[in-house]
C-alpha cells in the first residue's frame, strides 16, 4: 500500500471526492420510498417534570473526552480545496459546541498525502474526540494495521471508522467489492490498532445481527447508520453516464433499515453495546429519538454540510438549535440526563404494535374415559411466556376424542358432566366398532364409537381473550382436557394471537 511520503498527481479519489460534495449540494439524493423511522415515534410529556431546566445534563463520555451533547458531526468528506475548507468550519463547530467530529474516508490521504491540509482539522479541535475513517474493503486491498495506525496518528484522532458501503462499491464505476473475509481482517484490526475502531454503515443500515458479529470481532462501537437520509446511491447515480446503470443505481433508492428500527434493534439484541445513530437524524427531535431508543451519541451529516457551506455562523446556529431542542426534550419528560433518557417509556410508538404469533404443545397422559384433566394453569403459563399484553389465546385438542372444555372444577360437578355425556350417547352399538366392514384396521384400533359420538357433543378448541396481559377467564372458569377414550398420550397445542 502507498504511503504518505512523495507527492502525485491528483487522483481519481480526489475527482470523486468533489463530485460527492457537489452532488450533495446541488442534488435530490434523498433515500426515496423509505424514511429514517423517527416519525413513527412520539414523546409522551410529563405536564410536572419535577425537574428545573437548569438540571437538564446533555454531558456525555466518549473515548476520554467530555461532551456537552451527545453529538457527532458525522464522517462526510476530505481530499480537496473544498473539503478543508468544510471541515475547517465543521472543526470550529465542533470544539466551541464540544461535539465529537468524523472526517471523510482517509484513503486518498494513504495514497496522495498532498491532501493532508484538507483533513487536518486538529489544531482547530484540539479538545474533542476525532475520528479518522477509512473504507473497511480497504482492509482487503492491502491497507494494513500500519497504514491504518499512520492515519490515526498522522491526523491525531482518537478512533478508527471503517465505513461499511458494499452497495456503494456495487454502484461506483470505479468500486471495489471484495468484500469476502473482511470480517476476519476488522477482527485482527481491533486487536493490533491500539486504539479504538467503531463499525459505520454509510446510509443502509446495520442489522442486529451484523451488529453482533462486528462485537465479537471487537469494534468498540458501531454505528448503525440507517436509511432515511442522504441515498449514496443515488449520489452515484448522479455520477453514472450509462442509463442502464442509472437505472440500476435509482433500484436502490429505497433500500435499507430505517434508522430508528436499526438502533432500536441493536439496542435490544445487545444492551451494553456502545451504538451511535447516524442516517437522517436532521433536527434535535430526531437526536432525542435516537438517545431514547438505545444510542449513546446521534450522527449529524447532511444538514451540517449544507449549513457549513454557508460558513461557520450558520453551522453554529444549527448545533445550537440541535441542542436547545434535545435539552427541551428532556425536560419535557422530565429526563436530567442521557441515562433517563435512554429507554425512557415515555418514547411510544405512533404504529400499531405488530402482530405476534406463538405456539406450544402441551402434553398429557391420561388414565381412564371421562377423565376431566384442569389443564388452566398451563395455559396460564404459556400466556405468560408470550408476552401479549392484548390478543387472544386459541386452546386445541389434537384428537377426536379429547375435548377441550371451559366449565367450574367443582368434584360433585364434575360427576354429573360425566353421567351426563354417557345418559346422552349411551352403550349401543356403534357402526365404527365393527371391525370386520373397515378395510386396513390395525390390530391395536380401539372400538370407540361411543368415545367419537360424545366428542361431537363437545369441541376440540376454546378461545379466551388477553386483555392487559391476562387471560379473561370467569371467576369459576376452568379449562379441561377431556379424556372420552381410555388412557392414552394426548397433545394439547395452545396459540397466543397479539400484542
């Protein structure tokens, strides 16, 4: 791989470079068909947040630093005239605002170090955390732990972002899309960098289970970075000649995992995990939404981009109002810090709940006919496990002569449940039970007409409202199994419908 001695022409790197800033600017790349998620998701206010505004704590650790907001000016560009001129500005933003600061990828940096100007931003934030960032395909075309520990300390950044962008690669003309093994090469990374490396999608999203994966490869944190914001495919679509790869780029303008599903999703499936949000966050509300489903820091790219190009005044009035809406936020909710906000319950979804479905077997013996067997508690306990709070639970026999059957377990009336079903279907003879006009009867086949007959008086299945997380059942109201035949092995499926 080059190194950062010698210079060289300008590369195609750089003539890419500005085309993005320029697309980015003058352009509609907005995902289209999908949006970041966020507007699917409310604040319930507290009318007493028994809180003054004053207490409303916006300060956060990240990677040594002390941050007055939970902010991160996303990983945008690098590499021209322009760009240092941008990240200058986004710089300056970022020391007086103590924001956390990403610079773009730092590749054509590796290979033309006459760029260097326009990624060194350091001496202009000296005091915040800054982040270098590179292409992980990177990692399979040579880049090494060296080249990498050379960027970070070449720009004096505090971490390592490998960007994360198969389905950019796929569309660029010039792209790069080995991507086989890269996992392996991320995971020795992370142990021979020495310093910290955060995994970052660049706009599609970063799935849970991907999210698990690059853990245990030891990112220290990972960036879900979901759609709903700037498309780099329709960015590349916008540098693409041919119309058929046009048309295959704007395919794509759609894809992805909205933002808030992603964090939500990555929060849950890994609790401790240090998760930053980026992807369409454009105000405070959405910074605010984002630390509530589970992110420790929100990525901001796009509106600073476009309000650094206006110049420095208009970058620090968008950060303050960034601020002053989350820290509003908080106090509406009555949240003093970033902890009580973070998986505050006062985030509500405006979507109806979905749908769950889960199904159990329970199984039985029985011993003897007219067995009434309370099977209530079991029930119970699937309802329990589900977890559906409103719905309904569907009890089912999987036999024809074994009834499912709510009724009182009371002995006495237990009694007369059996006396009434043999005075209703009594010993005759039953057709079923002649053996010898039934073709292909086993040896072992029971003659139990009589157990059919009285299982068409009953049912094979009951279904009961939840409601709150509790199955409606009367206040004398049992289940029964009801065994019509003689000792045997029954099942029992039970199925919870809700949410």
């Amino acid at each position: 791989m080059a190194t950062v001695d010698g210079p060289r022409p300008a590369p195609a790197t750089v003539g890419r470079k500005a085309d993005h800033i320029r697309i980015n600017l003058e352009e509609d790349v907005a995902a289209k068909g999908i949006t970041s998620g966020f507007e699917d998701y409310r604040f319930v206010p507290r009318a007493l947040p028994e809180i003054d505004l004053d207490e409303v704590s916006l300060e956060t650790d990240l990677f040594g630093y002390r941050l007055q907001a939970p902010i991160l000016i996303s990983c945008m560009t690098g590499g021209t005239a322009e760009a240092e001129t941008i990240n200058r500005t986004l710089a300056q933003v970022a020391q007086e605002r103590r924001f956390a600061l990403g610079l773009g990828s730092a590749r054509v940096l590796l290979e033309h170090p006459e760029v260097f100007s326009s990624f060194n931003v350091r001496p202009y934030a000296p005091d915040v955390p800054l982040l270098a960032n590179i292409g992980a395909v990177q990692l399979n075309r040579g880049v090494t732990t060296g080249d990498c520990r050379r960027l970070v300390d070449l720009l004096g950044a505090d971490a390592l972002v490998l960007h994360l962008n198969a389905l950019q690669e796929a569309l660029q003309p010039e792209g790069d899309t080995t991507f086989g093994g890269l996992l392996r090469k991320i995971e020795i990374l992370c142990h021979t960098l020495g310093a910290p490396v955060i995994a970052k999608e660049v706009g599609w999203g970063i799935p849970p289970d991907a999210v698990g994966q690059l853990l245990a490869a030891g990112v220290s944190a990972v960036d879900v970075a979901g759609a709903g914001g700037t498309s780099w495919s329709e960015v590349e679509r916008h540098r693409l000649g041919s119309e058929t790869r046009q048309r295959v780029a704007a395919a794509f303008a759609g894809w992805g995992l909205p933002t808030a599903e992603a964090v939500r999703e990555a929060h849950q499936a890994h609790p401790d995990a240090l998760i930053f949000a980026s992807g369409g966050i454009k105000s405070g509300m959405d910074a605010s939404k984002a630390i509530a489903l589970g992110a420790h820091v929100a990525g901001i790219a796009g509106p600073f981009l476009r309000a650094a190009a206006a110049g420095v005044d208009a970058a620090l009035d968008l950060a303050e109002e960034h601020v002053e809406v989350l820290r509003t936020v908080m106090f509406g909710i009555g949240a003093a810090s970033l902890t009580e906000l973070r998986d505050t319950p006062r985030l509500i979804s405006n979507r109806p709940p979905p749908i769950s479905v889960i199904s159990h077997t329970l199984a039985y013996t029985t011993r003897e006919t007219c067995e009434f067997i309370d099977i209530t508690d079991d029930v119970l306990g699937v309802v329990a496990a589900a977890g559906v709070r409103n719905g309904i639970v569907h009890v089912h026999s999987n036999h024809t002569t074994a009834a499912i059957r709510i009724n009182e377990n009371e002995p006495y009336l237990i009694t007369d449940f059996q006396r009434t079903l043999r005075r209703l279907i009594p010993e005759e003879n039953f057709e079923h039970d002649v053996m010898e006009r039934r073709p292909n009867v086993p040896p072992d086949e029971p003659r139990n007409g009589r157990s059919h007959c009285q299982h068409l008086l009953l049912s094979s299945s009951e279904s009961l409202p939840i409601r709150n997380a509790q199955m409606q059942l009367g206040p004398w109201q049992r289940i029964f199994l009801i065994e019509l035949d003689s000792s045997r092995q029954r099942h029992v499926t039970v199925q919870v419908v809700g949410h």
